[in-house]
C-alpha cells in the first residue's frame, strides 16, 4: 500500500509468496478500520476479466487473512501470468499484484 489513506478505509498488505507457483496457496491480508462496513476482495487476470471473488459481504473492524488457491470461480487452476487483486469497500479501492509461474 502505498500513500496515506484515511483511518477508516480498508488497508490491503502484499500477497505472499509472490511470485508464486499455480499449487501454492497466496495468502492476502487486509485489515478493517473503525466500523463495519461492506469488503470485496477480488482477483482479476491482467485483462480486467473477474476471476474470483474472494470475499463480498459485510466485516467488522478486525485483521483478516484469506487464502487464494489459484483457482477461478469454477475450481480451474489459473494459467501462468500476472494477477490483479483488490479490496473495495464503497467508492474505495486499493490494488496489488502477483505473478503465478508454472
């Protein structure tokens, strides 16, 4: 994450591993702020195609980890390739990148 942003919008930290193989689960860490508030964490190729929603729904202010097993929404384990991931939480959103080697 790079720049300041303000309290109370979601903060995303880097993936880990990156870059990584298609059979290694990424860990993506993002933390709430202050209030509740609706999150989606998202994954999209590096065309802008969906290619899975991680999370969608309503989170209290806490640390949270999820675990990318580089699938898409179907089960499909992903090509090789760049990946864009992002956390949106109303008119906000913040993104990083990964890169899955074969």
């Amino acid at each position: 994450v790079t720049g300041v942003q303000t309290c109370a919008l979601p903060i995303l930290s880097p993936v880990f591993p990156n870059p990584t193989s298609n059979t290694e689960v990424s860990m993506i860490r993002y933390r709430v702020l202050n209030a509740a508030q609706p999150i989606a964490v998202k994954v999209f190729d590096i065309r802008g195609n969906l290619v899975r929603t991680l999370v969608n729904e309503m989170q209290v202010p806490a640390n949270y980890m999820l675990y990318w097993d580089k699938a898409d929404a179907n089960g499909t384990p992903v090509t090789a390739g760049s990946y864009i991931y992002t956390i949106e939480s109303g008119n906000f959103r913040t993104t990083g990148t990964m890169i899955v080697n074969n």
